[in-house]
C-alpha cells in the first residue's frame, strides 16, 4: 500500500533555502489534510496518477477520488492564503 509519509522529508536536507522552505510549507499544507485527502493528492500530484488510477488503486468510486482532491486542494489553499505562504 501507498505510504503518504514516505520520502516526506527528503527536501529538507537541501543546501538551497529556497527548497526548505518550500518542503516545510508544503509539508505544513499536507499535514492539515486527513488521511484519505493526503492519499489522494499525493497519488495524483507526486505519483503522477490519473482519478481513474487511483479510483482503481484505492477501490473508491471516482466521484469519491475527485471530491477528496478537490477538497484538500480548496483546503490547502485557503489555508496558504490565511498562513500568507
């Protein structure tokens, strides 16, 4: 099974500040999503895969797959926008 945990923590041993920060924000972002919400964007935004796939992948109905994306992305945005990152 996908283990959205895995490799988390690989840009924060970067030289560059610029990709620490960027890991430790998106990390923060991540982190205010459950479980099935991070399942889902990491799927789709790391491992590159289609809703379809990943409808398939976690034997969820597609509208589930889209709905839980949509979702956390809303949820991640809003909450840059409030944080200012």
């Amino acid at each position: 099974m996908f283990d959205p945990t895995e490799g988390e923590n690989e840009y924060l041993l970067a030289d560059n500040n610029t990709h620490e920060t960027f890991s430790l924000e998106t990390n923060y972002l991540l982190s205010i999503l459950d479980v099935d919400e991070k399942e889902v964007v990491l799927l789709k935004i790391v491992s590159d895969m289609k809703f379809r796939e990943i409808s398939d992948h976690l034997q969820k109905p597609l509208g589930t797959v889209i709905w839980l994306y949509n979702k956390a992305i809303k949820k991640m945005q809003e909450e840059a926008k409030e944080k200012g990152l």
